[in-house]
C-alpha cells in the first residue's frame, strides 16, 4: 500500500536520508526484526532509515532534519516536541497510560488501525459475541489520511476534537510519512518468547551462588509458575470483567522458567546467554542472582531488547538512560549515596569537617565509595580523603589510629568487612571513638550483630531495608510461595524479593491484556502502584527510572547481649 502522503517516485531526497541512517545507526542500533525483511513503506527512502527515523521522532521529538519537532497546545505559543515526547504519554510500546482523569490510547500500529471499541477493547469481535461485551464504537479504524489529520488538527475519524492534552503537531508530508511508518510497525508483532499457548521467561544464576541461596530465589518463582499452570484457560465470560479474570481467561498462557546457568569468567558469559537464547528464546529474565557484578548480563539484555525483572544482585550497573533491567536498588552504590545524604545533614560545611573514606579494594568496596564521592560532590561539598584497601592488607589498630591523626575526623567511613572489628574495639579505648564510624550492612550481613559493645556507641550502618521489628507482618505473606524451600532463614532476603517479583509480575501480566510486547511488559512494571510488600518501606518508579527502592536508613545497634538496631534517620531518599 502506497503512502499518499508522500509523492510518488520522488527519489532525490535519497542521499540526505543516507546521511541521516549513518547518523543514526552509529547512535541507535536497529530492531533486529528489521533486519530480516524490511518492507519499505516510504518511496525512496530504506525501510530501516524510516524505522530509525520515525523512531527518533517518537522517543526524543526530533524530527527527521535533526530539529525538535513543532507542536501546539490549543491556545498556547508553540512549544518544542522534545519537551514531551510521543514517549512522555503513549509510552515506550505504545499502548499509552493512565494518569489520574487522563486516559492515553495506544497508538501502535495494530491498535490504530482498527475499529475500536469503549469497553474492553482488546476484545477480539468473535470474543466480544461470546462473552455479551457491549459493543459501543470509540472510532472507526484510521486511515493514513485520518491519522495525518488527527495528529495535524486534533480532529478525530469521528469529528471530534481531542482534548488538549494531546498536541497538535506541524508537520511537512515526509515528516508525517515517516511518524506514521513508524507508528505502523510499533508493537506490530509478539516478541520473541511468546506463543499462542505459552510465555516463556528464564533465571540467570552465576556459578558461584550456594544451592541455598539459589533455591531461595527460584523456590517462589517455581511454585508461582505450578499454581498458575493449573488455572485453566477458559472461567467464562463473568471472571473475565474482573482483573484477576482477566489474567486467566484470554490473556492466558501457560507460563515456563528455564535456568540459564552461567559458568567460567563473566567474559564468557554473553556468549553463554546468546547461545541459550537462540536455544529457545524467552520474552523476559525473571529474577537471577549473582554475587558479582549485574553488568554482563545487564548488557546482553541492552543489546537484545530483552528485560530483565528484579535480579538480586549488589552490584547493579547504574545507568540513567539503560531501558531492559529493573533492580530493586542501586546496591551498595546506593548505601554509599545514602550516607552521603545523612552525612551532609549532620556535618554543618562551615566548620570545615573532615571525612575519610577507608575502602576495600573490592567490587563492593569500589560502589560503595563511588555511592559516596558522587553524591557528596552533587551536594557540593568537598572531596574527602581517601584510603584503599588492597584485599590481603589487615586492618590493624595502628593503622586505623593512623586516620585519627592529628585530630579525629567527623567521619569514617569503613566500607569493609567485619575484619575490622578488632580495631574499631582497639581503637574505642582511645581518641578514636571521637569520630563516627560509618560501615555497611550489607558488606558486612550477619556480622553485623557481632560488632563489639564497645565501639556501638560510635558506630553507624547503612540498612537499606525496613526495619527488622516491623518485618514480620509484611515478610509473612511470602510464606504461602515457599513451600518445599528447606532453609527459610530470611537474612539474605532473598525469598522474599522473589515473592515480590511475583506480585509485580502477576500484576503486570493482567494488565499487560495480552499485548505481549516487551517493551510494554516495561512499561506496565514501571507504572506500577506503590504495593505494600516485604523488605523495602516504598518500590515505585518515577518515569524512566530503573531502580524501585530509593531509600535507606542509618542504623546503630543497642547495647547488651541480644542487640537491636535503632533508627538514626528516616528513610534516607535519592
Ligand atoms: C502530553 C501527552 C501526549 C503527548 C506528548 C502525545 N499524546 Fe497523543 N494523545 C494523548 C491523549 C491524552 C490522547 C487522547 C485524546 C482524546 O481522545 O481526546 C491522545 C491521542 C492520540 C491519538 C488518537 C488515538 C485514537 O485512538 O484516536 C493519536 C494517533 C496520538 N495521540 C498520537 C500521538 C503521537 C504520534 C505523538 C507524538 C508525536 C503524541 N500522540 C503525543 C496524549 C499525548
């Protein structure tokens, strides 16, 4: 079908559209299904330069030349397209939103080009007979001419004008052309993983991870998939006007968990995970776990387009524009960060206080200062001195005593283990205890409990969890999931965040109303209310984010033999 906005035969434009793919493949990369069997739907110009092009002026409102798309808000001066994007509202897949009163539509290409109905309107026609849905009509399909107009003037297939909300936008007829080819093949087809009777996701486990700590985190996801493979398809037409109906009648599909296991250095693992995925792809990563760093796998799912739900995992990549993995936290970056904030809340920057940062020459070591020195230097303060630990150099009362001298410092902070207990006890005797000691819960886990009573007083911990007294009655809801799992020892919080996992998953499913696209499995977990659920106090995203909990608290423990942990701060926020 030949685009009428675009002349027909007009091919001079095509060097400057090779310009532009150039530009642009160096900073985008393009959708491997692109790739394949390009259908070019814009005379003159390769489908892919349109794909990227249009692509652009969705995500950032850049029009094809380079320059911020013009669009107008009725009654208002013109403002630039980049100032909200296509992106802003409809969302990444497309499928659009709901913020309080305003109902985005989807604007993918399936969607668009259909007649659409008010209730239900993922409802197949034959779907809508069967099941007695009433069938009042929203519009008619859009054509190529009545997209054009709407997006121009506002006016909809019906006649109707749009509300303000939606942008009026100033287009030249390429432009138009390319936005619309664009919209075309937005979520056109399922991503990879899915079938007509299953969805099937995997768990990435590093070598390295205990058989405890490995069937915490997959016994909930395991039992999660067994109860919902027993639902069956079809409850009929009543369960479906409900959400958790709706999950199981027509957006039903049997769902799979395969482990991806990886071995040998993290060098090798991209190639692992290519060869597993081409094995049998999978629409998303459910969960994983590994001690060491999340990057590989981080970048394998970048250049993949593949999400990956809520590893468990310290050490995240911390990326402000990365798109695929959702973590729970930043990790031990995000302790550091966190006593940067308390710390300059404590430290008046007049009176000029010293703090030294002590480090292990460690991946956690490593985040845990950076956490720090960025935030602090964001606050606007100072840089701190800063000592690294190379791992087999023992931390000895002289040499702590060292970073006392001449006078004691506001702060230390230890980002070490609980080898340095030994000289936190030397060193409370003396001068030292003037200063206070910063370490991390996480670095240090059950050692914690062991610090000595005597260095209590001036020690601090980062604990980036709720409070363990107020626990219980939120950890408590993740025991219907773990039945079979032996050891349910809840120090590595490790069952619980996979049941958390679960509730943003199943959630997620249900809304998802069978637009099984990836990206809009991303969208859908990013938009997601606040729910109470274990361990962390709030997990929500603002738009764009990929790290749920923003919060910490600075802990001390009490005194005597059976220690507690005492609040020092509130839930420290980014
Ligand atoms: C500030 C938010 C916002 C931005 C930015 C925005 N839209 Fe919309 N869009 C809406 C809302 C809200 C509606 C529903 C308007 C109505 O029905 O009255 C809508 C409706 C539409 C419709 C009509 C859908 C239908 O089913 O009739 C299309 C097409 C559309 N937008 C495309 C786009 C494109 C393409 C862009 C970027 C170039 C864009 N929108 C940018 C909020 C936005």
């Amino acid at each position: 079908m030949r685009c009428p906005e675009v002349e027909p035969g007009r091919r001079s434009g095509g060097l400057r559209w090779r310009f532009w793919v150039l530009a642009l493949i160096v900073s985008l990369g393009v959708a491997p299904a692109l790739r394949a069997n390009p259908p070019s739907l814009i005379a003159g110009m390769p489908a892919e330069t349109a794909f990227l092009l249009g692509q652009r002026m969705y995500r950032e409102g850049l029009a094809p030349s380079g320059e911020p798309m013009q669009s107008l808000v009725k009654g208002e001066a013109p403002i630039l397209g980049t100032v909200f994007t296509c992106l802003s509202c409809h969302l990444r897949g497309g499928l659009g939103s709901i913020d309080g009163d305003v109902k985005t539509p989807p604007i993918n290409g399936p969607k668009l080009y259909e007649l659409q109905y008010w209730h239900f309107p993922n409802l197949t026609p034959t779907e809508r007979i069967e099941l007695g849905v009433r069938s009042i009509v929203r519009r008619p399909a859009y054509t190529d001419e009545t997209l054009a107009k709407v997006l121009r003037t506002g006016i909809d297939p019906n006649g109707r004008e749009q509300i303000n909300v939606m942008p009026r936008y100033i287009l030249a007829d390429q432009e138009m052309a390319v936005l619309i080819a664009y919209l075309k093949v937005l979520s056109s087809e399922f991503s990879p993983g899915v079938t007509a009777t299953d969805l099937r996701f995997a768990a990435v486990i590093t070598d390295e991870v205990s058989p405890e700590d490995r069937a915490a985190m997959l016994a909930p996801l395991d039992n999660y998939v067994a109860y919902h493979n027993t639902l069956s398809g079809g409850f009929g037409n009543r369960m479906y006007k409900t959400s958790g109906g709706m999950a199981m009648t027509l957006g039903y599909r049997k769902l799979s968990l395969a482990r991806w296991t990886l071995k040998g250095p993290p060098a090798t693992w991209t190639r692992q995970l290519e060869a597993y995925q081409r094995k049998e792809p999978v629409f998303a990563l459910l969960g994983g776990i590994s001690y060491g760093s999340w990057q590989p796998i981080h970048a394998f799912c970048e250049a993949q387009q593949l999400p990956c739900l809520f590893p468990i995992t310290g050490l995240p990549v911390i990326s402000e524009k990365d798109w695929y993995t959702l973590y729970f936290s930043k990790g031990y970056y995000q302790e550091g960060q966190a006593t940067a904030r308390y710390l300059a809340s404590q430290l008046d920057p007049s009176g000029d206080p010293e703090v030294v940062q002590i480090a292990r020459d460690t991946p956690e070591g490593r985040a845990l200062s950076d956490g720090f020195r960025e935030t602090w230097s964001e606050l606007g303060r100072e840089p701190v001195r800063m000592v690294t630990l190379k791992k087999q150099v023992k931390i000895t009362p002289d040499f702590l005593r060292k970073t006392f001298q001449p006078k004691s410092p506001s702060a230390v902070l230890l980002w070490t283990g609980a080898d340095a207990y030994p000289a936190l006890k030397a060193i409370a005797k003396g001068e030292g205890s003037k200063s206070a000691v910063y370490m991390s819960s996480s670095y240090l886990k059950k050692e914690l409990w062991n610090l000595p009573e005597s260095a209590r007083a001036f020690t601090y911990f980062t604990y980036p969890y709720r409070h363990p007294n107020d626990e219980p009655k939120y950890a408590q809801f993740a025991n219907s999931l773990i039945v079979g799992l032996k050891n349910t020892n809840n120090d590595s919080k490790i069952y619980t965040r996979s049941y958390t996992l679960i509730q943003l998953l199943r959630q997620a499913l249900g809304d998802l109303d069978r637009n099984y696209y990836r990206d809009t499995l991303l969208d859908v977990v990013g938009g997601l209310n606040d729910l109470i659920l274990p361990d962390y106090e709030r997990l929500s995203f603002g738009p764009g984010q990929r790290y749920a909990s923003k919060g910490c608290y600075i802990m001390q423990l009490s005194t005597g033999e059976k220690p507690e942990l005492v609040k020092k701060s509130s839930w420290v926020i980014h």
